[in-house]
C-alpha cells in the first residue's frame, strides 16, 4: 500500500497540507508589492514565535548558514570566545569559530549530558573573563536528545559586554524560547523543524547589544552580512534574491503557530516527550539522555545489547513507512533517535511505537506487543 512516509526525525519534519498548498503556486516575483505582503506577514509573525520586539533577519541557507552568519558578524580576528559543546552541533560552533579565526575555550561535556551554566560563570569569573567577546552554544541537542538551560546562561551574560549566541534551529517554536528576556544576542533558527517547512531558510534575531557589536565586526562577509539585511528590511525586502516559495510558505506556517498558540505548541511537545520516554522505559529500552537534560523534542534510545539497531531502523522505514534517526559520528549504530517535533501528535508517536516494537521483535528483542504503546496512552493527552 502506497502511503506518505512518516518523518519521525529530528528534521526534516512533516509538512501540514496548507503549507505545501501554499509551494504548489505558481512562482511570484520577490520585487513586487504581492510578495512584500507575504514577506511582511512572515516577519512580524517571527517575531512573536522569537517572542522579540527586534526584527528578524531570513537567509537563504540551512541553520548551519545561519551560524557562520552570526559569527562572521558579530566578531573580530582574534576574538576571544566561550563555545559549549554537547554534542554534533555544539561541536560545529566550535569548528565555525575556529576557522574564523576566534581564540575558542571550548567547554567539552559528556554526550548525554547538558551543560550547567556553573561552568560558564566559572569562565566570565575567571582572569580572562573580561576578555570573552561571546557565548556560543546550542539551546537543543538533536544529536543526544539533550536540551540545555540557556535560560540561566543569558541571565549570567545579561549585564556583561559578551554577546550570548544560541544555536535555537530546532528548539525554535518547540520549546520555550523568550529571545529578549532571556538575554540572547543572536537566536538562530531553521526551517525544517519545528516550523513545519522544507529546508532553505534560516531565521536570525539580533538585539541592539549585537547590532553594535555587528557594526565593529572586521570578518570577512558579504552574501551574510547583516547589515545588508537590516538595511533591507527597512524596505520590506531582501538584499539579493530570496527563495520566494519558501517564504511564502513560511508566512503561512508561522500563522499556523501562532493560531495553535505558543503555550499550546510549547505543551504538546512536552507531552509528546513525556509520553515517548514512558514508552521507551516501558520497553526495557535506556534512554540516552539523563532525563534532568532531556529534550522534549527529540528522544535518544540505547541499543538494546545484541540487537542490531540499524536493521531495526531500516525496517521501520521500509517496512512501516516511517522514518527514525541513528547516531551521528561515534554513536552510530549505538543509538536511535525519535523526533517528535513541529507537525506532529499523539496519534504519529503511537503508530511509531507500534512500529518500533514490531521492529525490535523482528530482530530477536523479547517484548510484549503494545508495550509501549499503552504506556504513551497513559501519558498522552489527546
């Protein structure tokens, strides 16, 4: 039987109907006024998913894009800078900076682990604290299931001249992000994740602290150069050719969002969380993530021993029709990874189960059918 595939990933993520409605249209130029209304939409739409009052910048790029953008703009050569790494993607801050050019101190914490802003106040504090240009860091972890405080973190950096840089590509609009109040410089988001569209566009908020430390920057830029954009954006525009299509599906995904209400998309992803970690435990299954760090969009799962777990994610796949992540880098083959974020409920987390189960059983894990299944049910609020 022909059905669409389920993407239980951590992005891409499913696309609701309007919004693809919305990229089935013929092309509109992104010189005209047709297009500045969309444009516009979607701009003072992000703002309030940002939950900002400064506007935010579109790329066309992956996330990855958006955070070379932020260091390329907001630093000098030689820069000294603070990156906070939990895994894959807090690595990658650490790689960008690097080839930038920046002094990094690089805080390393145990995958699985999330990163106790102790440690960072233990740097600012610490003789060379004055120094420190910036905070670069990644709010959720996608390749350990983790999410870390960055609450606490900007309230550290809020009075001081470092610039908190947080990597939100896929916590944007699934987890709580207060953008102004927690004191965050430059948020970075994407696209696919928890805003429901295809890959291509990166969504950057920067406050008046970072447009000065912009304005100073002596980094090589131009395709990324944000004061191109800000410039442009006083005329409802962009500085060079947009992905028209992309926006335009953006402005009717952001009033999706903001129609569900942020309360309500920030509860259904943590009730999706709370139900899949019941469900993996009830399986016999360990979680990768301490669960004091553990992402409400993304869940992290342990090989079982003696179970070969690419065989299992690949029969969900091309048995079931539903697509899981494995492990990146050294935890490939020694974890699996549920995402459980964006255009996603109850019911797609429970035929995922049902899945996985099936597909554990094939492969020799001894489970009783529907295990997990009734303990989400117990746990899901639908």
């Amino acid at each position: 039987m022909q059905r669409d595939k389920l993407l239980m990933t951590p992005g891409p993520t499913m696309i609701p109907y309007r919004v693809r409605e919305t990229m089935a249209r013929q092309i509109i130029h992104h010189r005209t006024k047709e297009f500045e209304q969309y444009f516009v939409k979607m701009n003072e739409g992000l703002k309030k998913v940002f939950q900002t009052q400064y506007p935010v910048l579109t790329l066309v790029s992956s996330g990855t894009g958006g955070m070379e953008a932020a260091v390329a703009n907001a630093f000098s050569p030689g820069d000294k800078v603070i990156a906070a790494s939990t895994g894959v993607f807090g690595d990658r801050f650490v790689k960008i900076a690097s080839r930038f050019g920046l002094d990094v101190d690089v805080i390393c914490v145990p995958w699985g682990n999330g990163i106790e802003p102790e440690e960072i106040e233990n740097r600012l504090n610490g003789p060379d604290g004055d120094k420190i240009k910036g905070v670069l860091m990644t709010h959720n972890e996608t390749s350990t299931g983790v999410a870390n405080n960055i609450e606490a973190i900007g309230k550290l950096l809020k009075d001081r001249d470092c610039l908190f840089i947080v990597d939100v590509i896929s916590s944007m609009g699934g987890l709580e992000v207060k953008t102004d109040e927690w004191g965050i410089d430059i948020a970075v988001a994407g696209s696919q994740k928890a805003f429901m569209l295809p890959p291509g566009l990166a969504f950057v908020s920067v406050s008046e602290k970072a447009w000065a430390a912009i304005e100073k920057s002596r980094l090589p830029k131009f395709y990324f150069d944000f004061l191109a954009y800000r410039k442009s954006l006083l005329n409802k525009t962009t500085p060079y050719t947009t992905a028209a299509s992309l926006v335009i599906a953006a402005s009717e995904a952001v009033e999706m969002m903001l129609e569900e209400g942020l309360d309500n998309i920030f509860a259904r992803h943590r009730n999706l969380g709370e139900a899949c970690r019941a469900a993996v435990k009830a399986m016999g299954l360990q979680l990768f993530a301490d669960e004091k760090y553990a992402s409400d969009l993304i869940t992290a799962i342990k090989a079982p021993e003696g179970i070969d777990i690419e065989k299992v994610r690949k029969a969900m796949n091309l048995q079931y029709d539903i697509m899981i992540a494995g492990g990146q880098q050294h935890l490939k083959g020694k974890i699996i990874r549920i995402g459980h974020m964006g255009y996603v409920d109850g019911f797609d987390l429970i035929r995922t189960l049902a899945a996985l189960e099936l597909s554990l059983a094939r492969e020799g894990y001894p489970i009783e059918p529907g295990t997990s299944v009734s303990a989400a049910l117990k746990v899901l609020k639908m």
